[in-house]
C-alpha cells in the first residue's frame, strides 16, 4: 500500500523532470541560429524562464517533502 509520502515523492519527480524539460527546450529554441523573432528580446526569455524555475522548484518541493 502507498502512503501519501511515496505520492509526493513521484508527483514531485515527475514535475521536477517536466520542468527540466521545458528548460532544455527553451535552451534550444533560443540557441537556434533561425529563432522566431519574438525570442530576440531579453525580457521574453526571462518572462519565460519564471514559469520554468517554478516548476522545478515545486517539484523539488514535493520531492523533498516525500523524503521527509
């Protein structure tokens, strides 16, 4: 039988590992030579680079929250 621990630690793993793929792709949409034009302003990358740390950082939460 599971216990809510175990839930968090696979929700948290699972939001963790979705987060770090969104950063991974973000990393290669603004690296690409070709980019939409929108990508060419600073600000836009780091208005999109909130959302991308805070799915990793909540996931983590979780996470850490399951191992305790």
């Amino acid at each position: 039988m599971t216990t809510l621990d175990e839930n968090f630690l696979a929700l948290g793993s699972c939001i963790a590992g979705i987060g770090i793929l969104m950063a991974g792709l973000l990393a290669l949409l603004f690296r690409q030579p070709n980019a939409p034009r929108w990508t060419r302003p600073e600000i836009v990358a780091m208005l999109l680079c909130v959302p991308v740390t805070a799915t990793i950082g909540f996931g983590l939460g979780y996470t850490t929250y399951g191992l305790s």
